[in-house]
C-alpha cells in the first residue's frame, strides 16, 4: 500500500467537492459513502487486513476510513440537493468532513508507522 498516496486521495475530496460545488455537477453518494470503493478501502479489506489485522492501528485506521466516508457522502448529498454553501460550510475548517479527513490521515500515518517496524 502506499500510504502516501492513500493520504493524497483523500486530501483530494475537498477540491473535488469544490469543483462540483463551482461545476454545480452531480455526485455519486452511494460509491462516495461506501469505504471499499477506494484504493485503501480495498487494502484494508483485504491484503492490509491480513497481514495487518491484529494491530491497533490497523482497526483505528479502518474505523477513521469508514467514518470519512460517510461525511464525505453527507457533502455529496448536499450537494446533489442543489445546496452548495452548506456543502461550502460542510467541508471548511473545524467541519465534521475536515475532521474526519484529519483523523483518517492521522490514522494512516500511525498504521503506516506500525506496520514498518513489523
């Protein structure tokens, strides 16, 4: 896995929702809310949860995954609704969303530490 990247992807949402927000384009909630549509999605259900399963930050890291997930899909609603400041508002600072993509690139970070020294 590159955790790297994983970290990147998710950075992404923002200026993806940003560009539906500016293109007023509608989203795909049901793949955006599900946590296995990703790269990392995959991983942790799969090879990551084999070889890394056991360990505390794996589960943290699945936990954060999936929570992220389901904020980011609660801004693709809003924004499929037409409501484009609350889904401004939804992925600004101190957000559900922006804490959500804190505490899943934090938890990335951790398993990735982890998982080098095992």
């Amino acid at each position: 896995m590159d955790f790297k990247k994983a970290i990147e992807n998710h950075c992404d949402w923002k200026i993806q929702f940003r560009a539906a927000i500016n293109r007023k384009e509608k989203m795909d909630v049901a793949t955006i809310a599900r946590d296995n549509c990703c790269e990392l999605g995959r991983w942790l259900e799969s090879e990551g949860h084999i070889i890394y399963g056991y360990l505390e930050s794996f589960k943290q890291c699945s936990t954060a995954h999936t929570h992220f997930h389901h904020e980011a899909a609660k801004v693709a609603e809003q924004i499929n609704a037409q409501h484009f400041e609350e889904a401004e508002v939804m992925i600004g600072i101190h957000s559900e969303f922006d804490k959500a993509s804190r505490a899943v690139n934090i938890a990335i970070i951790k398993l990735r530490a982890e998982a080098l020294v095992k």
